[in-house]
C-alpha cells in the first residue's frame, strides 16, 4: 500500500502551499520566450530579457533560512542606467507566483515602450482580486499610514505605504513601497515557510495585480505532504491528487531543479487600460 506521506496532494491556498524549489518551473514563461540565462560558480544566475531592461535573478543561498532573499526583480529604463524599479522574494515563496510573474513579463519589454504605457493599471486594481477573495482591511491595521488587507485566515498580508517601509530597502530605487507578508501571526520572528515579497515605489503596478490574481486565485497546487510549511498545515485545504494529476507532479521534489514541468500557469490577462488613480 503506498506511503501517504509520500503521495502527491493538491493544495490551498496557494500562498500557503510552501515553496518546491524547482526554481526552473518559475522560469519556464521566460525561458519559452528565449531569455537568455547565465549563471556563475556560486549557485546564481540570471535571465535577461530580449531587450536587456529586465532581469531576473535568483541566489540558491541556503535553503534552511526561508526569510532569505532569494528572487530578484529589476528593470531598467536602458541597460546602462540604474534600476528604475525592482522587487525581491524569500526564498520560501509559492513557485506558482513566481510563475504567475515571470509568465506576466514577456511582450511588455522596455519601460517607456507603448505597450508598457497601455498596461499601466491604478492601485485599487491590484487590490480587486484579493477583495473579490474575501480579504478585508483588518480593524487593528485601521490606524496605520497606507492601506492594508488581510487574508480571510489572518495569515497573508499585502501592505501598500507610499512613505516606504523602512526595513525593506531595494538598492538604488530606494525603500519598498508595496509589501507581501505571510506568516503566522503568533510568532514575532520570521518562520520556516514564512515568506516576504517587496516592490519598489516604481514596479509596474500591471505585473503586481498579474501576482494578486494568482494569490488569490483558489486553484490548489501539488505537493508532496513534507512540502507544505508545518506552521500552516492545519491551515490548507488539501485532498489527495488524482493519478492524473500527480504524474505532473514529478517536480515536487525538495531542491530538484530539474524534471518534468509542474502544470503551466496560462499569463494573466491583460488588465484594462485605465488611468493611474491612488487609493484614500
């Protein structure tokens, strides 16, 4: 009789689901477009786009501390200036949103491009997917400056605070000012499956609804039991995967980075083009 511990399940919400570390899996949508990919002798490499004004960079790093930056999100208004925005991921975030990210930027090269121009999106847009979810502006978070909401379980937080968070710098495009936090809000410190995500002032507000949509999205995701963070296990919703479905979850494997694809996250739809508007 097979091991349950060993079977793929499907699981939700994804923001929950834990990390697989199949780290080439999130960059499928960019490597089917022909990023070029490079890499170094200290476990990092990059992807550049077409154009060269994006990149996206991952740190394998140590594994065992979660809270680490791992992903790293930058572009650039030409290939020899500074970054004009950025973002960063712990290593312990969801590889579907990555997914869902990197699956957001191929067609939308350079920053002053028209077709960049078109997709700009206003804040509340990136807000509608996790209100239509069922996450609120929790009631002890009222007084604080910028505009917070929670998941219905209290364990996901996506924090917007244009005076920037003051602990959360990213390089020369100066403090964060758009936060993703999930973890259990019992513990004081950073946990293992706790993840951080964090965008500069400047971030295409377009590619950052293209995340919420995921993160709010209850489609559940494969993974194996020992996968899903022991913090938030009492958390999900988890049902034993079918053997169709589990046959695609041959990537599942803590660290692999190598293997049959997970399931293709089709790009988000394009948002619509509205004018930037700033949330009260």
């Amino acid at each position: 009789m097979p091991d349950p511990a060993n079977e793929p399940v499907l699981v939700s919400p994804v923001y929950l689901a834990g990390c697989t570390y199949a780290e080439q899996t999130a960059l499928l949508p960019l490597l089917d477009e022909e990023w070029p990919m490079h890499d170094d002798d200290a476990d990092t490499f990059h992807l550049t786009s077409p154009d060269t004004r994006i990149r996206l960079a991952h740190t394998t790093g140590d594994r065992r501390w979660s809270g680490a930056w791992a992903w790293h999100l930058t572009g650039f208004a030409d290939p020899f200036s500074a970054p004009t925005w950025a973002a960063k991921f712990t290593h312990a975030t969801p590889t579907e949103l990555l997914t869902a990210l990197a699956a957001a930027l191929p067609g939308n090269l350079g920053l002053s491009s028209p077709s960049l121009a078109r997709q700009r999106v206003c804040e509340q847009e990136v807000f509608n997917p996790l209100h239509r979810a069922g996450w609120e502006r929790p009631a002890d978070l009222a007084d604080r400056p910028g505009y917070h909401v929670t998941a219905p379980d209290s364990l996901a937080l996506l924090a917007l605070d244009r005076r920037g968070f003051p602990d959360l710098r990213l390089g020369s495009t100066g403090l964060a000012v758009w936060q993703i936090a999930v973890r259990d809000p019992d513990e004081v410190e950073p946990h293992p499956g706790s993840w951080t995500a964090a965008f500069s002032r400047d971030f295409p507000l377009h590619l950052l609804a293209a995340l919420t949509r995921r993160l709010a999205d209850p489609t559940p995701v494969h993974r194996y039991p020992h996968q899903i963070p022991e913090h938030f296990r009492t958390a999900v919703h988890s049902r034993a995967a079918s053997a169709t479905s589990a046959a695609a979850a041959s990537t599942l494997t803590a660290g692999s980075t190598t293997g049959t694809p997970a399931p293709r996250i089709d790009p988000a739809p394009e948002p619509p083009t509205a004018r930037p508007q700033r949330l009260r």
